[in-house]
C-alpha cells in the first residue's frame, strides 16, 4: 500500500540507485546525465519527466513496476531485477515515482483558473486567418498538455480561442515552441 512510509522508502531507493543522475531531484528528467543519453542506435535520448505523468508501457503500478525491474530496451535505462533491488524497495520505488507525477499535474492544474470554461465567443464573423487581430479580443483558455514522447523542450499548456458566426465555429490554438520553424 502507498503511505508516507512507503514514498519516503521509495525516495531513498530513487537516490541510492542513482536515478536522480537522469532523471533530476524533482524527477523532471533533468539530472546531470541527461543531456548525455544516448538510445542504442546513437541518437539523443531525454530521460523520461515523470511529473508529466507519461509512462511508457503503462502508469499502474505494476507497469511502472516492470520498467523498473527489466529497464527498457533501446533506452539507457537499466534493469533493476533481483539482486539489484527488492520487491518492497521497487514497490516502493514505484510509490515514490507516482507522487511525482501527481505533484506536477498538481502544479499544473493550480495555474488554471478554477471551473475553467471553454465557450465559444459570438461575433459578426469567424475568421479565416489565425494571426487575424481579431483573436486578441477573445479570451483564451490554458489546457494542460499530456505528451506522448518526451522533448528536451516541450509545450505544458496550449492556449485555446474559439468564436462562431451562428454559421462557422473558428478556433485558434497558440502554444510557446522553442523548435518552431514556419517554413
């Protein structure tokens, strides 16, 4: 069971293990290493940001469990099976890493303004365009991002507009994109 006792456990097996090499104190996949990983094929690698909450291979517990028991092919992570870690030291491991996750969506979801809304705004016509000056008078709405695959830099909100005419339902998402290339 996932008490206090358990995710103080997890967070001592998360340093003597040396997972915070890659994936950072605060497991935002930022530790020292990180920029160093290599996948098997040489191709730049980022360490998985657990408090994004993306698990590859599943977020239950025995998911995460397996990633940490068996470590992921084509990736630097490493095995952690028997002899290297026990079941109570993984399980709690695997509680720790989970309370990562919930304190950055946490985070997240505080940015947001309580009982958000998206509602689609009326005017006399929807446009066409999305730099159209128009857009500047609809109120945005932030809606928190759930990545796939992890960026060194990656957007965490997309910002929403919406407006209809009665005929044609116009929407304009802006989000902030360190690799953006208009071409």
């Amino acid at each position: 069971a996932c008490t206090p006792e358990s995710v103080a456990r997890g967070r001592a097996v998360y340093l003597k293990q040396d997972c915070v090499k890659c994936h950072g104190d605060a497991g935002r996949g930022d530790g020292p290493s990180a920029a160093e990983l290599k996948d098997d094929w040489g191709h730049p690698i980022r360490p998985n940001d657990f408090t994004r909450r993306i698990f590859k291979g599943g977020s239950a517990g025995r998911d995460i469990s397996l990633r940490c028991s068996t470590g992921m092919s084509g990736t630097p992570m490493p095995e952690f099976g028997p002899g290297l870690m026990t079941d109570d030291d993984r399980w709690a491991l695997v509680h720790y890493v989970r309370t990562l996750a919930r304190e950055g969506i946490a985070a997240l979801a505080q940015a947001l303004p309580p009982g958000a809304a998206f509602t689609a705004v009326r005017t006399d016509t929807a446009p066409d365009d999305p730099v159209d000056p128009a857009w500047d008078r609809v109120p945005a709405v932030a809606i928190p991002l759930q990545l796939l695959f992890q960026r060194a830099s990656s957007p965490r909100t997309v910002a929403v507009r919406a407006v209809h005419d009665g005929r044609r339902l116009a929407f304009q998402f802006t989000w902030d994109d360190g690799t953006e290339d208009t071409r």
